[in-house]
C-alpha cells in the first residue's frame, strides 16, 4: 500500500507525458497545450505530497517528451522542475483552501508559460511567437479541470484528507 | 496514545513526512544544471546526443504503438465529428471538383496518348517505378523547435534515411532517422528542410524553405521569374535527393515573397507512404571512383545528406 502511495504519482506523470506525444491531429499552434498536461500533474503531487515525486522522475519524464517530440533534450525537464519547485514552494498555501490553491496553480501555470518561452527565445536567439504559449496555459488550465478531479481520487488513499482539521478542545 | 493514531493518518510518528517550511532539495539546483548542460549541447547538436535520442526513441516506441491502440478510436470520433461539420460544404466543393476532373480526365488521356507516341519516336528511357511502404504515424512534435513526425516503420520495412515521404495529398517530407521498427520523418515545414522545386507552367526553379510556420517560403528564384498565387509548385528532381513531380501545393501570398500553400494537412498526419527510391544521381559504385579517393555508396551518402541537424535557426544546409 505505502510503495504504491509513492508508484501512482509517478505513473500519473508518465501517463500523461505519452498522451502529450501522441499525435491528436490537432493544428500545430494549439498543440502547445499537449506537454503542459504533466505540468498540471507535477505541480498537484508538488504541493500536495512532495516528498512523493522524486526530482529524477520529473527530469526523466522531461527528457523521455523531448526524445519523443524531437525537441531539444533538456528544455522540457527544465520546465518540469520550474513546475516542481513553484509547487513545492507553495506548498504553505495548499493549506489555505482551494481558492488560494487555484490561484497558486493558475500562477504557477502563467510562470511555467512564461518560463517556457522565455528558454525557446533564448536558445533561438530571437524572441518567439508568444501567443501559442499564451493559448497553451489556457487550455492546460481548462484541461487541469479535468485532470485534477481524477489525480485527487488517485490520491485519495494515500494522501492528506482536506476534509479533516485538527483542533483543542470541544 | 491510541487515540492519536487515524487509519490513514499517524500524528505519533516522526520523520518521513516532513511538517516544516517547504525545501529544495539538494537535486534539484543539480537537475536544472543538467538540464541546462543538455540543452547546450542540443544547441550545437552533439552527434553523441542525436545518437543516443534515437536509440531511446527507438527503445520506447513500443510504448508509443500501444498508446495509440486507445487513441485511435478517439480521432476516429473526432474525424466523424469534423466531417459531418462541413458536409454539405464539402458536398458542393467535389461537385464543382468532379466536373473540372471529368474535362480534365478526358484532356489527360489524350496528352498520355501523345506522349507515349513521342516517347516511342525518341526512344526515351523509360523512368523506373517507385516501391513504397505505408505506415502509421505514432509520435508527433509538440511546440517552437521542430516539425517532425516519428511513423512505425523502419528498417526491417527497408526504410532508409534520406527516402521522401507523402500521403494521398503530396509530398510530406523526408526519413531522416531509422531505427529497427520506426523512423523520424522531417516535414516540410520544419526550420532546416530545403527542397528544390519548380514552380508554375514555366516551370521557374527555386527552393522551398521551412520555418516552422504552416506554409514555406520560395527562395532563390531567378529575378525575372513571374510567379502567381494559385501556381502549381512540385519537386524539381535536381540534387537526386527526390524525384522530380512530387507535387506539393500552390503558390500562395505576396508574390515579392511567395509562400506555399502545402495540399496535405501537416497537422493530421495519419498514414504516410515512405518511397523507396534510391538516389539515381548517387549511385555510383565504389571501383568507378578515381584512385586514391573513396567514394561513399549511395546509402552512405544519403545517410550523410539525412543526418540530423540542429534544430536552431542557423542549421547549415
């Protein structure tokens, strides 16, 4: 039971890096989309169970998308991590309520977009097209509508229960 | 004490979940390094790099074969979807098709006539057929560096590098990566893909470059060349590298600086048929050459014009 609380988070993460690299016959400006869905998964073990999701795993799932997608190696771990840690780090905030952890993630998803273009400017050497990445946040938001309600469940066994509260007294 | 301990929760022990402020540890500023390392390297396009991308791909592409098991009632949906859309639409559009075709078919059959008439008074030497595999297309690229497709094909098929690629619209791109069973094909569109075509009725000689956007640039054409939107564009055949009437799209945009409007939808990729055609002008054997120089075989050669490139702007071509 404890080695698959550590098994399912790590799972999760692969499963949804082979869907971000099959081909969905989706046009090439919104498929941007598609590696942000492991983003999603990262930074929810991230701020949820850290201690979970070792950092190679992360860094292997990167590697294993850009072996995948012919990208440059290193970029999508890069981004992966940037995600791991932003959750690790709001971590304090994951016990503040949903709203707060919905901003958190909605922040973490704009800087990882951010981060994201701001490495493809660098190693192109010129600025690059914004808005796909723009568009790719947006619906990885949407989609994390999905995903996250199934990872939660995924978790539910294992992780903190949000519903409990420790309090003196009564 | 008993009254501290949960099911799924031990207030009692110590330790392994740590309750403290948030921390990095130790491997991930190490990590990031890595990373960083790696993408240098992929910068200045380290064969050690290319050569071991491949392997692992190759390594995984099982994986990949099997993911596309469940997917592939999912684009069927999609296409089923799509298609009842624009139906009617569509329904018009090879109405309108079917008639021009009809005239055309008649013309066409009646230009074969005349040419092979003209063939068989110049004893020309007749062109070879081409053999192909179809394959199905089982990875894609995703974001601003590459467009490349990874189909399941490879070399117990007879895939080599450096064999064109089309589907039922046109000409797609080019192997330029094999493994035991699957191969990386470059599209047209891609940043480093420069394919030498000719361009309308007269026939004007250019060469159509990548940028990764959805339609190509038309490059080096002589200055007199009048070029319109809607010409046909094909490959040229020179280079050996495809043969020669491989049609692509139509010229589309400014005509101070024409772009193609490319016939088959990069973005759904599906079934691809790789040619077998072995460089005619390459083929060259290896005692014919001049003493003292090695002469590669043809399949070298393609293999060194196939080779991977950087996926950064200033790819040498």
């Amino acid at each position: 039971m404890r080695a698959l609380s550590y098994v399912v988070p790590i799972l999760s993460i692969a499963v949804l890096t082979v869907i971000a690299a099959l081909p969905w016959g989706l046009p090439t400006e919104e498929r941007f989309f598609l590696p942000m869905l492991p983003v999603v998964a990262i930074h929810y073990w991230a701020l949820r169970r850290p201690q979970a999701v070792p950092e190679w795993a992360i860094f292997m799932a990167g590697l294993l998308l850009d072996v995948f997608t012919h990208g440059p190696l290193g970029y999508w771990p890069l981004i992966y991590l940037a995600a791991y840690a932003l959750g690790v780090l709001g971590q304090d905030t994951g016990r503040r309520g949903k709203l707060v952890r919905l901003a958190n993630f909605a922040a973490a998803l704009a800087a990882v977009a951010a981060l994201g273009w701001a490495v493809a400017s660098l190693y192109f050497l010129e600025l690059a097209d914004w808005q796909p990445y723009v568009r790719g946040a947006g619906l990885a938001a949407l989609a994390a509508i999905l995903i996250v309600p199934i990872l939660h469940i995924l978790d539910a066994p294992y992780g903190p229960r949000d519903d409990m509260s420790l309090t003196r007294g009564g | 004490m008993g009254r501290l301990r949960h099911d799924k929760l031990n207030l009692t022990r110590r330790g392994s979940e740590p309750s403290g402020p948030a921390r990095i540890r130790v491997a991930l500023p190490a990590l990031v390094l890595i990373c960083l390392g790696l993408l240098l390297l992929s910068r200045v396009n380290h064969s050690m790099l290319a050569n071991a991308r491949w392997r692992i791909a190759e390594w995984m592409s099982p994986v990949l074969q099997a993911a596309m098991v469940p997917l592939e009632p999912v684009r069927h949906v999609g296409r089923q979807i799509a298609a009842q859309v624009d139906m009617t639409e569509e329904l018009r559009r090879l109405k309108t098709e079917n008639q021009k075709l009809a005239n055309w078919e008649w013309r066409a059959r009646q230009l074969e006539r005349k040419l092979l008439d003209l063939e068989a008074l110049t004893k020309t030497v007749q062109e070879p057929k081409i053999d192909f595999v179809t394959s199905r297309v089982i990875a894609d690229s995703s974001g601003a560096f590459v467009r490349s497709v990874m189909i399941d094909a490879g070399e117990t098929q007879k895939v080599h590098a450096g064999y064109p690629v089309i589907n039922a619209d046109g000409l797609v791109g080019r192997v330029i990566e094999t493994g035991l069973s699957s191969s990386r094909v470059l599209l047209v569109n891609d940043l480093n893909s420069r394919i030498p075509v000719v361009v309308g009725k007269t026939s004007v000689r250019a060469v159509m470059a990548g940028d990764n956007g959805a339609q190509p640039k038309l490059l080096f054409m002589p200055p007199d060349a009048k070029i319109m939107p809607g010409d046909d564009v094909a490959t040229s055949g020179t280079g050996g590298l495809f043969p020669r009437g491989l049609r692509i799209g139509v010229v589309t945009g400014d005509p101070a600086a024409p772009r193609v409007k490319l016939r088959a939808d990069l973005d759904v990729l599906e079934y691809l048929s790789v040619l077998f055609y072995d460089t005619p002008a390459l083929d060259v054997p290896a005692d014919a050459s001049v003493p003292g120089v090695k002469t590669s075989t043809a399949r070298e050669k393609d293999a060194r014009f196939a080779s991977p490139r950087p996926a950064g702007p200033e790819a040498p071509r």
